[in-house]
C-alpha cells in the first residue's frame, strides 16, 4: 500500500499561534501494544494518556497529526455539563447512574485544569467560568431554571439578572446568564499537542500519518492495519468522532459531522479590549442555534456559530459573525478580522456523547454536541478505566445508526433555518 500523505492544517487562528508539535513520525512495520487508539483528538489522547499512566503500552494512530480536525479548531470553551438539563438526565437514566453522569460532565472542566496542570501543558488555560446566555423572556426563564437545578445540587452556579450580566459581558444584549465557576478556556490545539506529548512523555506512541485503513479480528486481540503498517492489540479504542469513517459498520451513521464556524480579531486595543468580556469568563447563547465567544490571553476575540456546512476558504464567507459582534459592541466596527475556519463536530440524535462496545476488547466513544473540549477529555479517562475493568460513568449503549443518513447536509440546513426563525419568535 503506498504511503498516506498528510494534509496540511487547515488555516486557523490555532495553527498560527499554537505551540509546536511534537514529532509524530507514520507507523512503519509491524507493532504490539495493550491498546492501540484510533484518532489523536482529545478523546484517543486523553485515554492514551490516561491508559499510559496505569502502565498499559499505547500506540495511537492518526491520520494527520495530533488536534488536526475539531479538538485543534474548536472555539476553545471549557464548558461544564451535558446538552440536557440535570433534571432531565436523571430523569433519562436514574438517581444512580444520571447522578454519577452528572458528577463526571459538570466537573470535566475541574478535572481537565487539573490534568493541564499536572502535566504542564501550555495552552493558555484559564478559569475564569461560562456564561450561559439569554435573549428574551422565554430563554431567560430556561436558563433560570437549569440555575435553580444547580443551586440544588450545591454546584458554584449564580444567576444574573439583565443588568449583572451587561456587567460581565460589556452588551446589554442579554436579558439574564447564568454563571458557571468551572469553565473555562484553552488554546485547544495547543492542548491537543500538550495531551499527545504527556503521553508520550509516559510512554504511549503517537503515529501521525497513519491512518487506520483496515480493523480485524487476530486471535482474542485486534489487527489494525495502516499504509506502512500494522497494529497488534488486545483492545482498541475508536476515538474519531466528527471525523468517523466507516472502519467499524455503522458508527458513522450513528452522529451527524457538522460544520461549526469561527472568527477571530486581530489583538485588539487595551481600551476596546477592557470592555468586552471583561470577566474573560466564555460564554454561549440559550437557544437552539447560538452564537459562542470569548476574548483571548492576547486581547482577540473569537466567536463563533453555525456556517456553510464545508470547508471554509477565509474569513470573509463568514462576515455575519463579525456583523453580529460589532451589534453587541458597536465599539468594534472596523477592527480588523484576520482568521475565520471551521471544524465538524459530532451530534447524536439524544444529544448525548455515546460510549459503545460493539465487540470484546473493543470501545467506542463520540458525539459531544459541541462540548468536546471538556467532555472528550473525560471520555479518555472513563474509557481507560473501562479497558481496566472498572466502572465508568457512561451507559454503555448500542450502536444506532440514523435513518436518511446521506441527507445530512439538507436536514442541518433545515435544522439551523427552524431552530433560527423559533428562536426569534421566542417559541
């Protein structure tokens, strides 16, 4: 088989400032592992990380290079929780089980600082919190009542009224928030490169440029085989979320890859730059299609949303973004807007990340509804602890591939235009 050819990052605000990678030469020959992972995300290089401290031998397998698709151009947010509210989670999987899924998603940001500071990772990580955000009355009261939900859970939760959250936020857009202490932000890409070299630094190998191209049963372990190479493992990992193939039969069709798009500032001015955000805490609209942002640790800001669901060329096919945040702060007409990218992420028709295991010694873990960053680093550490034998804190489902799969494209496009004209109605 002729070698895999790399393709380059994708232009992003990331790649320019990011911190350099480390060497992820292809697999060449034949390799042994205890696991070997498919996917260098934050997902496959939390669990190499993870599966390495315990002391299992790790081989993961990328098809670019570590962070290459969402976990390196994500927006960068540290959120806290689960698509659904605390109440409907237990109310979908019992007091034991939803309680443990809650204790897991809504310290995910704690339990990823803490990872960041183990390790030393350098990627501009800051926990300043998350801002859930309202427009209008009916928005306002949801958001009111995921606050109450915490407050009864004794969660470092406040709800802000109008006036509190302007003062947070520096527009008075908002009719009220609620404020998360555990969230946070990260340069995610360089995250990505600091995840794949604490691994390695514990003794996991990281192969970019090797994509896995066939998974078979050899003996009671697997063979992954790669262009150059081959993988012989006791258990694998499949950990390619919005970038899912069809390796495994129907885990593709089990999300939908969608498209999420970013812009970002040039470094703005001290006296612009004070003013917005000026809690630097992230924050992301209620709603059914929202728009996501926060400033940098060098004064940009970066915001986000729903766009072409391709491949963008540049930030001028997304200049909508920079026309709704000069609507919030009027004070930003005319800076200067240098990058704009995008990534697919990974939704799931419960809006619940999925953790399988379609075979023994094989597992499965993806669809984060646009809380990857914090949730994918979770999922690594509960998937170790899964090969390990312990119990995790995920329900372990089967594998449901969705129906009318191939019309994605159409049914987001519907999708996003409904969610957008309810959401004006206040409905």
């Amino acid at each position: 088989m002729p070698p895999h050819t790399r393709r380059p990052l994708p232009p992003s605000l990331y790649a320019d400032t990011a911190v350099a990678a480390p060497d992820t030469p292809p697999l060449e020959g034949e390799a042994q592992a205890d696991v070997c992972v498919i996917g260098g995300g934050f997902t496959g290089l939390s669990a190499a990380l993870h599966l390495a401290e315990a002391g299992a031998s790790v081989i993961v397998l990328e098809a670019q290079e570590p962070g290459w698709g969402a976990s390196g151009r994500n927006g960068g947010q540290v959120n806290p929780g689960l698509k659904h509210d605390p109440d409907v989670v237990e109310r979908d999987f019992g007091p034991d089980l939803g309680g443990r899924m809650l204790a897991l998603s809504y310290g995910a940001p704690d339990a990823l600082f803490a990872l960041v500071r183990r390790h030393q990772i350098p990627c501009e990580a800051r926990q300043e919190g998350t801002l859930r955000a309202a427009i209008g009355a009916r928005a306002a009261e949801e958001v009111r009542h995921s606050a109450e939900q915490a407050a009864r859970r004794g969660w470092p939760v406040t709800f802000l009224d109008a006036a509190e959250t302007a003062a947070l936020t520096g527009t008075a857009r908002y009719t009220a928030a609620m404020l998360d202490a555990r969230g946070g932000d990260v340069q995610p890409l360089s995250y990505a490169r600091g995840l794949a070299r604490a691994a390695m630094g514990q003794g996991a190998r990281v192969h970019g440029g090797s994509p896995a191209t066939k998974l078979s049963r050899a003996g009671e372990g697997w063979r992954v085989e790669t262009p150059q190479g081959a993988v012989r493992a006791a258990q694998v990992v499949l950990a390619t979320n919005g970038y899912t193939d069809d390796l495994w039969p129907g885990l593709r069709r089990s999300v939908v890859p969608v498209f999420s798009s970013i812009l970002a500032t040039a470094p703005l001015p001290e006296e612009v730059a004070r003013g917005i955000m000026p809690r630097r805490a992230s924050l992301y609209e209620a709603g059914r299609i929202t728009t996501y942002y926060r400033m940098d640790r060098q004064n940009r800001l970066v915001i986000g949303g729903r766009g072409p669901q391709r491949p963008l060329p540049g930030p001028d096919s997304i200049r909508y973004l920079a026309d709704y945040a000069q609507k919030l702060w009027p004070v930003l007409r005319g800076v200067e807007w240098t990058h704009g990218w995008n990534g697919q992420l990974a939704i799931t028709a419960d809006h619940y990340p999925h953790l399988h295991e379609p075979a023994p010694g094989l597992i499965a873990a993806l669809g984060y509804n646009g809380r990857g960053v914090a949730m994918a680093t979770a999922m690594g550490a509960q998937i170790a602890r899964r090969l390990k034998g312990e119990e995790v804190d995920m329900p372990i489902t089967d594998i449901r591939p969705m129906p009318f799969h191939g019309f994605w494209k159409l049914g987001v496009a519907a999708r996003v235009w409904q969610g957008r004209v309810l959401d004006r109605l206040g409905l």
